[in-house]
C-alpha cells in the first residue's frame, strides 16, 4: 500500500483548517479508506478535540519522532470509523521540535499502511508550515470569501509552488450565499480569479459545524447537513470521481419560508 | 430598492466589488514584491534611459503588471513621439 499525503493549509488562522481535516479524514474512512490524520501544529492542537478524541490521548507526534513510543502506540483509533487514526500533536512544545525531513520519514513509514495521510498545517509561514507541506503529494489551501484570507491564501500558494508541491487545490469555506447574493461577499468565481487555482470544494456557512465540534463528531457522519455534503463531495474528488461543485443557491425549505413571510428580507 | 436606485445612479458600491478590485492590486504587489513606489520609480528612470535614446512623451508612458494566471508580466506601452519627423519632413 502506498497513501497519499494531503497537507491541508491557509496561511491566515481560522479559515477551517482543522475542521476541513477532520471532515475529510472522517469522510474517506467512511467510505472504506485506512485514513490518519495528522496534527501539525504544535503547541497548539486542536484535532483532537475536533474528532472528540482528545481523552484517549498517551502519545504524540513528538514523542514518535524523539523514539519514546513506537508509531502504532501514537496511533488513537477513532472507534466511529475504525479505519480513522488520528496522531496528536504535542501541546507542551513548539514547531522546532521536529523538522521537515522527520515529517518525511514519518510519512514514508505511514503511507505502507494507510491510504490517506492528512496533515493539518498550523498557520502562518515559518517553520510549522514547512513541516507540514514537506511530505506532501496534495496540497489544499483553505480560504474565506474575505481579503485578509484571499490574501494569506495567495501567499501560502506561492510557497507550495515555490516547495514544488503545486498545483494547489482550494477550498473556499464559509461562504455566505445570500450575501454573495447581495453583492456583499466575494463570490467562488470572485476568489477563484484573484487566485488562479483549481478548486476542489466550496463549503457554505453552516451553524451545524460548531455544534458537531461542540459535540467531538465530525459533520460528514450527519447525512443532512450541506457542509457535510460539501465535505462529502471533496473526499471523492481526492478519489479521483468527477462530481459536480453543489448549487450553493439552493435555498433550504425553511429559508424559502422565512423569504416567504418576510419577503425581501435578509 | 435602495440598492437599485443607487444602480441607477452609478452609486454602485457594493463591498464586494470593492473588495475585488482592492484584492487584485494587493495581489500583485505582494507576488512582485513592488509597490506602487517602486512602480512609480521604475517608470521614471526608464523613461529616463529611453529618452537619453530616442524622444518620447512622458506623459503617454503607461507600465503596468498584468497577469495571467498566477504568471506576471510587466507591460510597458511607451508611444514614440514622431513630432521631430515631422517638423524635418
């Protein structure tokens, strides 16, 4: 077996990073991938705590590289989706306690018996980022319809290209589609031009994110939500399937309703 | 209904719009590493070399970096001033 290594990214925190990992990862397993995820940023995890796996933690990606436990020891099994794993990051140390060649053979050793390696990268430039794109085959970059992140996502796909780990693929979450509407948020095609890459997902606003984080489970497993389906819809893009960019437009029954009895409103 | 009255009388500044247009600029100057400074300084002394060369009007020099894709160019439209030609015919 030889898995792929998708490094997810953005450049600016809080874009979805974390939670577009954890939504890809829970997917592809679901769909009968071996998957691990990965936590990047250390010092300051969060995967855990998004897949609701934070209280089976006794290893980290810090103590795998430093030899104090062997890699099936850091390795938590999600018990939703047994072929999701998901290797923590170390909270009480900083980025340069690894390096982008120990993330290389870190990789190499996982990619024997998972399908899918997901990296979350932490933000910013410097030395976490360069850990996380190194063993990269995919990169995607996570972006907002927003000019500080459109910006930062500009950025950061210089450096992958630069790393040549390029073509990115992007992400754009949080869209806003009434907005979009409105003339008052950037539209995908908006981004799409100021940043000239392939797109492989949008994902529209949804409450439902922060109550499935509130709750440790990743949206896909919920079969309604149109997050989910957009994250869905990624996961088997990375498969190689062709499947049509969802009609954001499409207003949900009780939005119709709302537009019906307030008409012209919101 | 505000919004289209404001259509209507070419007040249309919706954010978005805006937005676009600011992000395109930044881009640019964030993938050249020039800014519109260095852009202006650029243009002088290159007009500066030109002249020393052949007569042109500074005035109708226009540089600008376009871009296709995530490729960037530098496009200088710089018309030859042909008043001399002229006058000698």
């Amino acid at each position: 077996m030889t898995g792929k290594v998708v490094t997810v990214t953005s450049g600016k925190g809080g874009v979805g990073k974390t939670t577009a990992t954890a939504n890809l990862g829970a997917a592809l397993a679901a769909s009968g991938s071996k998957v691990v995820c990965l936590d990047a940023d250390i010092g300051l995890r969060n995967l855990d705590v998004v897949l609701g796996l934070e209280n089976r933690i006794v290893y980290d990606l810090v103590d795998v590289i430093e030899g104090r436990c062997r890699l099936r020891q850091a390795l938590i099994r999600d018990k939703r989706l047994p072929e999701l794993f998901l290797i923590p990051a170390a909270q009480t140390r900083d980025k340069s306690a690894i390096s982008p060649s120990d993330m290389v053979r870190l990789c190499h050793e996982l990619r024997e018996e998972h399908d899918w390696i997901l990296i979350d990268s932490p933000a910013g430039i410097e030395r976490g980022f360069r850990n996380a794109i190194a063993p990269a085959d995919i990169a995607l970059v996570v972006t907002n319809p927003e000019v500080s992140a459109v910006r930062d996502a500009d950025r950061i796909i210089g450096l992958i290209e630069a790393e040549e780990k390029g073509p990115a693929r992007l992400v754009i979450n949080r869209i806003r589609p009434n907005m979009v509407r409105r003339g008052e948020m950037l539209s995908p095609e908006d981004v799409l031009e100021l940043l000239a890459v392939e797109l492989i997902g949008m994902i529209p606003e949804d409450e439902n994110i922060i109550t499935s984080t509130n709750r440790g489970t990743p949206l896909v497993l919920d079969g309604k939500s149109r997050a989910g389906q957009a994250f869905r819809n990624i996961a088997r893009r990375l498969n190689g399937e062709v499947v049509p960019f969802m009609d954001l437009n499409e207003e949900s029954f009780f939005g119709r309703i709302t537009r019906f009895i307030r008409p012209g409103g919101k | 209904m505000s919004n289209f009255i404001d259509r209507l009388l070419g007040r249309d500044q919706r954010s978005a719009r805006q937005a676009k247009e600011r992000m395109k600029l930044v881009l640019i100057h964030d993938r050249t590493d020039l800014t519109p400074g260095a852009l202006e300084s650029l243009k002088d002394e290159l007009i500066a070399v030109i002249s020393r060369y052949i007569e042109i009007d500074p005035n109708a020099v226009d540089i600008q970096v376009s871009h296709e894709g995530r490729e960037q160019r530098l496009i200088a439209d710089i018309p030859l001033s042909s008043a001399r030609r002229k006058k000698l015919g």
